[in-house]
C-alpha cells in the first residue's frame, strides 16, 4: 500500500470521530497547555481562552456542539482555575454570577457564530442550485432534440438534487408515460411503478404539484412536479426524496419548481420548433409540387401540341404533302417525343435522387466514347452550332456509372445549346491532374452567361434565373448533375467564359472513394 492511500485513509476515519468527541479532546488539551505557558492565574485571559473552542465548535459543527462547548469550558475553568483548584467549588459566591455571565455570553456568540454558519450554507446552496439552474437552461437552449433535452433534463436534476428523476410524457394516444429517467440510476426501476404513474397523471391532469413536500399526497416517496408554461401542461418532471426534514424539503421543492419551468418552457420552444419546420416542409412541398405541375404541364404541353399537329397533318392532309414536308412533320414528331424523353429522364433521376433509391453501377468508362455517345444523342438539336472536343492525348478512364454521367453530359451540352446563339461555338474540354486523381470535363459556351446572383442557385430544383424566362425548362437538369456528380464523389461549378457565356466544371476523382461504396451495387465494379 502506498504512502499516500495510507494517508488518504488515515484522514477518513479521523473524519468520521464524532464532533463532540473533537470537542472534548480539544478543551481537555487547552487546559494543561495553559498550566504549561503560565496562564493559571490570569483568570480573564484563559476565560478568553476558552472561548475559542467554543467559535470554532459554532462555526464547523452548529449550535449543538457550541452550546456543549461552553459548559464544558465553564467546568473546566471552575474545576482547574479558580480557587479552591480541582474542586468545582468556589471561595467567592460571585464566581457563580460570572459563570452565567459567561456561558450567557458563549451560548450568545455560539449562536450567532451557527446563524451565520448556517447563513453561508444557505448562500452556498443558493448558489448552487443558480449554477445548476444556469447549466440546465444552456444545456436546454442549445438541444433542439426532445428526446435529447428530455434526458438532458432528467439527469441535470438527478445530479442537482442527488436522487432518481423521471420525466413522463402523454404518447400519441394521449396516454401519460414515462419518457426518461437518469442514465446515473438506470439500475433502478423508480418512477415504472403504477402507483407511482398514478400520481403522475393526477399530476397532470389537475396541474398541481403533488408528493413529499407538497400539500397533496405527501406520503408519496416522490416529489411530482407539473411541466406548465402558460397555456398547456406538457408532462410531469418527478424526483425521489428520502429526507424527512421540512426545510430541504421546501429547497428541494422550490428547486424543482423551477428547473420544471425550465424544462416546460424548453419543451415548447422544441415543440414549436418542430411544428415549425413540418409547416416549412409542408410549405415546401407544395411550392415544389406546384413548381413541378406548372414545369411539367408546359414542358409537355408545347411537345405534345407539336407532336399531335404533325400527326394530325400527316394523317389528314398526307397526299398534299411534298417528301420534304413530310420529313418536316417527322422530324417535329422525333424532336417532341425527344423532348418528352428528356423530361421523363429528368424527373425519374431526381426522383430517384430525392428518395435514396439511387445505385451507381460502376464500371470504367473511357470519357472519349462517353463524349461521342453525348453529341450523337444532341446532334438533332444542335443545329447551327459547332462542337468542339479536347481531350487528353493518352485515353481517360474513370470509374463509374456511364448511364448517368451521359445524361449529366447531356443535360450540361443541352443547355449550353439552349442558351448560346446560332452559329456559336460550344467547347467541351478534358483535362487530367499531374497525379491522375481528378479528371475535369469543361463544356464552354458563347450564351448569355449567368449573373453572379444566380450561380450557386441555378442547382436547386425548380430554380430559373430571371434572364432565361423566355426559354422552356423546367429548372431541374442542373439540380440532377449536381445530384449525380456529388454521388460520384465529384463536384460541379458554373464561372463566365472569358470570350462571354458561361463555363461548366464537372471534376470527378478518377478511383472510386471508400465513403462511395455504400451507393455502389454489389459487384458491379469491373
């Protein structure tokens, strides 16, 4: 065993000596200690002495051993002291009148030394309860969980009180249940059983506080506080007492009382909060239901009219047609039914994106042949533009799934053909870091470009900048790039072109990164 554990449990069992026994043992040490130094005949002074027992006894230990203090001083100080010594004795009957003086005056500062002690004990557990009362109100202002600020709530005041607390809660059914408990009890069933539920919803039901310390139910071993603020009561906050004295019971009361308040006012900011955002996601669902209606029933609208009237005519009016109307009219009906496939691609992908159901099937792509698949799906609509490839001299593969970067290529060329002017260039760029990491796809066009204020914006679904109103979309393409490049691991950009227009960054990592292998479909990686 070592030095210090020896002294460690040394100073335990000195600690558990009675007090009045240290008090005893103090005054019987005193005595001969003024026989030793010479004081046995100055009688004021070593009545002065003996006061300091008496203090000490009042401020470390209370009234009880104060008042025990000064009697044993006065027999000590008649018995040693005044004459005739060893004798409890006195030579002058006045000695009598200063003995009551006496222990009149020590019980009177024994009293106000233990008033004051127990003063101080008081501002100390003030104190504390306001430094818990603080805690619990940070701790309840930054959890915006309640099932996390109910636990917070129970085991900050299982902590400040000392003993099991419990929350209880009504369920969806309205029934009243208890939520949580102290984790530091969990080995303690207090609060399951029905008596004690019991009490928990008359509690409730009725708003009052209820238990031991209360002026209802107080044989009850718990003490059950309602959970109010204003207008609603939201549960019940209980703790276990064991003490019988009734000014810890009022404290603790007064305690729990408040940290209740907290707790009630910390649970309807929570509430709030989550009502808050389901109305703004209920919000947003319906702008992004109506958005997608109004996208969606234009987007077909204008093909379908196309595609019907071309029909139509060919039916109707065929023999009135020259070979190069009718490749016309053909050529209206490919071009709409295109159209159409491109909107129903789009909203299967993001639909896909949105619900998680998305699955990479990762195979290694040469982005040349990628490319070449990209302009012969664009070519029917890119007339009177010219497209211009760069890529790497040594061919570039990357690891991922080619249906879905071909419709992000797409969807980016698209656009960059929608928005540029007849008989402009549009350049697509492949470009390889010095550790073959990252490949960046660039697609540069001569449009309109993008004003700052719409750059990052133009990636959220349904969004359109005021500048390309008078072009069809229904402002999800961008929002499906962004959605597919980001599952690969990848980023995407916009930033203006130098010569005027807008340039597209599509980066992607060229190996497949270990966070990515969830999205993967087992063994589809060659």
């Amino acid at each position: 065993m070592s030095e210090r554990t020896k002294v460690e449990e040394g100073l335990t069992r000195v600690l558990r000596v009675p007090k009045y026994i240290w008090v005893t043992i103090g005054i019987t040490l005193l005595t001969p200690l003024l026989h030793v130094i010479g004081m046995s005949n100055d009688l004021v002074n070593v009545s002065l002495i003996y006061l300091f027992p008496i203090l000490v006894s009042a401020v470390f230990w209370g009234l009880g051993p104060a008042i025990y203090a000064a009697s044993l001083s006065v027999l000590m100080f008649d018995f040693f002291f005044v004459p005739p010594n060893l004798s409890f004795t006195v030579a002058d009957l006045r000695y009598i009148f200063s003995f009551v003086v006496y222990l009149a005056v020590a019980v009177l500062t024994a009293t106000l030394s233990s008033r004051l002690r127990q003063q101080l004990e008081m501002v100390k557990q003030r104190e504390a309860t306001t430094n818990s009362l603080y805690a619990l109100s940070r701790q309840m202002t930054a959890v915006t969980d309640l099932d996390t600020l109910l636990n917070h709530i129970a085991n900050q005041v299982s902590h400040t009180i000392g003993t099991e607390a419990a929350v209880y809660l009504p369920d969806a059914h309205g029934e009243l249940t208890i939520t949580t408990s102290a984790e530091d009890h969990v080995t303690t069933s207090w609060g399951e059983e029905e008596s004690e539920i019991a009490i928990a919803k008359w509690v409730y039901r009725t708003g009052e506080t209820a238990g031991r310390g209360s002026s209802s139910l107080r044989e009850s071993s718990g003490l059950y506080v309602p959970l109010r603020t204003e207008n609603q009561i939201h549960g019940v906050l209980a703790v276990r007492l064991e003490t019988g004295d009734v000014r810890e019971q009022r404290e603790q009361l007064q305690l729990l009382e408040a940290c209740g308040g907290l707790a009630a006012s910390a649970i309807a900011r929570v509430k709030l909060a989550e009502e808050a955002r389901l109305a703004q996601l209920t919000a947003e669902s319906e702008r992004i239901r109506t958005a997608l209606l109004d996208s969606v029933s234009h987007e077909l609208r204008t093909p379908l009219t196309a595609i019907i009237g071309s029909a139509t005519g060919l039916i109707e009016n065929d023999a009135i047609f020259t070979p190069e109307d009718r490749k016309e009219l053909t050529g209206n009906i490919r071009d709409g039914a295109m159209r159409m496939n491109r909107l129903v691609t789009n909203l299967l992908g993001m639909v896909k994106l949105e619900s998680g159901m998305l699955q990479l099937r990762r195979k290694w792509c040469d982005v040349g042949d990628m490319i070449s698949v990209v302009l012969v799906q664009v070519r029917e609509f890119s007339k009177h533009r010219t497209i211009r490839v760069d890529l790497p001299e040594q061919p570039s593969f990357i690891c991922g799934d080619e249906i879905l970067l071909e419709q992000v290529l797409v969807n980016v060329v698209s656009n960059a053909i929608k928005y540029s002017p007849d008989y402009s260039e549009i350049v697509i760029t492949v470009t390889v870091d010095e550790n073959n990491a990252k490949l960046t796809i660039v697609v540069a066009d001569a449009g309109m470009g993008i004003p700052d204020i719409d750059r990052e914006r133009i990636f959220e679904k349904f969004y359109r900048s005021e500048s390309s109103r008078h072009v069809t979309g229904t402002g999800l393409g961008l929002a499906i790039c962004k959605g597919i490049v980001e599952v690969h691991g990848g980023t995407i950009g916009t930033e203006p072109n130098p010569g005027g227009g807008t340039r597209v960054s599509i980066c992607l990592p060229m190996e497949v990164p270990d966070a990515l292998f969830p999205y993967m479909e087992q063994g589809e990686v060659e």
